[in-house]
C-alpha cells in the first residue's frame, strides 16, 4: 500500500524484511550498546553488521542469512547496499516489536524507511548516513577451550556476578566448566559445570585455561539469551573470549571480547 513515506522515499535500492521483530530488538539492543551508529552491508547473500567499541576492547559481528530473511531484495544491477543507521534512534522505534511481527527496511542511498509490521503498523524515515569503520573484515582465532552452554545458565551466572563483581572469570578443565565473579581480587559467587551437568551440551578443552574478562561488557549482550537456547563460549587463558549465540530463524551473532588483568 502506498503511503507518503513510501513515495518519498522512491524506488529502494534494497528491501529486506526480518520475519521476527523480537529477535532483531534484542541483537540491535546489543549492538546499540557497543556503536553509537552502525554500517549494515546487504547482499544476495543476507544482511551483515560488524563493529567495534571506541575503546576497541569489544567487536560484535551479526549475520543474517538470505533464507533467515522473510524477504530479501536488492534493484537490478545492484550487488550491495550498504545502510548506515543511528543505533539510538532504531532501538527506540522496534522496542515495541513482539515475537511474529515483521521490521521491514527499504533502503536508498540516502534514506531508509523502516516498517514494523504490528497493530498498529508503524513508520520511521531516517537519513541513510555514511558510517566509516575501521573494524577489521574478518577475524578468526584458535581457542584452548570451545564449550556450549544452556543460554538461562549463562544468563544466570553473570547476573550472580554482577551483584558484587565487576569481573567474570572463566576456567575450564578437561571435565568441568566454572564461571566466576571476582571484585578487588578475590573469588565471588561462582557456577561449576561438569561433563554431566544437563546445562553443559558440549565441552573441548585442548589446555586447561582461565581467563577473566570486564562484566559490563559481557552485560551489554546478555538479552541475546532471550532468542539464543544455548550459547557457545570459547576462551584460552588471557586470550579474548568470544560468545556465539544462534536464534531460532538461523540469525548469528558473535561477539569478541579482550581479556582483563586480574588485581
């Protein structure tokens, strides 16, 4: 249906539709709190987002695939689009989102007009801004430590730590997983997983290894448990911590997080 929106933003360069509005709140809630604006690249092939904090201590890499999308469209001649959005500005508008409601973006080189397919339907129209970024294209590690994790455990284990820590720990073994809050140098709260444990779907430890790593941080992402059942976590000691979490729609997000010394 044709609206004023939709005729001033013209002939879109590229339409894509996300078929879940509650899983794309959460992952823009995570990157909102890392950029203050972000460069989403679109091809044939889905739509990617990668950035860095200012501080560099943190990257956050989002993919989603083609068959992820509800819709996935780019203007003939057209190999990628690039769309550049101010983070505050997107959260505000699909906060109100819920499970089963479609965000749709149509984007030109200057302007995206954002749908969120609810009751009522609602319309945004924003400048497509030119976002320069200096994150590396790819960046791949080798890890001493590859476990997968329940999500509500992993959840569970920060929120006990950041009662009174500012950093978590991470320690495994070749049975046993522990996340730990520390403050000031000694231990806090902790969470031990062992082989049995249900919440420990899958553990490979090639060294034994313990890392920590700033609290606040790793708080930024914690809503991607939400749409994410588990959580894989690799580390090696006072190496960088990395978090995959998947959603059910085969969304990614992978998050890279450098280590901290310990006081």
């Amino acid at each position: 249906m044709s609206t004023p929106l939709t005729e001033a933003i013209g002939e879109p360069a590229a339409r894509v539709t996300f078929m879940d509005a509650k899983t794309f709140r959460e992952m823009m809630e995570a990157l909102g709190k890392i950029v203050d604006e972000a460069r989403f690249t679109i091809t044939r092939d889905g739509v990617r987002v990668v950035a860095m904090d200012p501080g560099r201590v943190a990257l956050i890499e989002i993919n989603v695939p083609a068959e992820a999308l509800a819709e996935l469209e780019l203007a003939e001649g057209r190999e990628q689009v690039e769309m550049g959005v101010n983070m505050e500005r997107l959260r505000n508008f699909v906060k109100k989102g819920k499970k089963g409601d479609h965000v749709v973006f149509l984007v030109t080189d200057d302007k995206v007009l954002i749908t969120l397919e609810s009751k009522p339907v609602r319309r945004y129209l924003l400048p497509n801004l030119e976002v320069a970024t200096e994150v590396p294209e790819e960046i791949r590690l080798e890890f001493d430590v590859e476990a997968t994790v329940m999500s509500d455990v992993v959840k569970k284990a920060v929120k006990d730590a950041s009662v009174f820590a500012d950093v978590i720990e991470f320690e495994a073994g070749e049975d046993y997983l522990v996340m730990r809050g520390r403050a000031e140098g000694r231990r806090g709260v902790e969470v031990r997983l062992t082989r049995d444990s249900a919440a420990l779907l899958g553990l490979e430890v090639k060294a034994p290894s313990t890392s920590a790593y700033d609290l606040s941080y790793i708080n930024n992402v914690l809503s991607l448990t939400k749409v994410a059942e588990a959580v894989d976590v690799k580390f090696s000691t006072d190496k960088p911590l990395e978090m995959v979490f998947k959603s059910v729609e085969g969304s990614t997000v992978r998050f890279l997080l450098a280590p901290t010394a310990l006081s």
